[in-house]
C-alpha cells in the first residue's frame, strides 16, 4: 500500500486530504482498467477475472 501511495505521488490518509483521495481514485481506476483489460483478452468476465486472480493469490500463500 505504502509502495502504491509512493508511486502515485499520494501522501496523508484517505478521507482527510483531497490529494490522497484522487490518489485512491486513480489507483482504483488503474486496477479496474487493467481487471478490464485481461477479461477482454481471455474472454472471460470482470468477475471471472477477479475470482481466478484471488484463486492464483491465495496458491502463492497470500490471504
């Protein structure tokens, strides 16, 4: 998270600065273009993409 907030050049916590919240506003944005992008070119649905990507992250031990 910290990494994240680094790399959109984001500071302060949600909620109480309006830098940050365009911060999470971009981050979720990106998240859900990308999401989008791979149901595209697997041709499977934003869902699908979603559970089989919480699949593949709990087989590599996280939770």
């Amino acid at each position: 998270h910290r990494r994240d907030k680094s790399i959109l050049d984001v500071e302060g916590n949600y909620l109480t600065s309006e830098k940050s919240n365009i911060g999470f506003v971009r981050f979720i944005a990106m998240v859900s273009n990308c999401i989008e992008y791979l149901s595209h070119k697997y041709g499977l649905s934003f869902y699908e993409v979603i559970k089989e990507c919480s699949k593949e992250l709990i087989r590599k031990g996280f939770s």
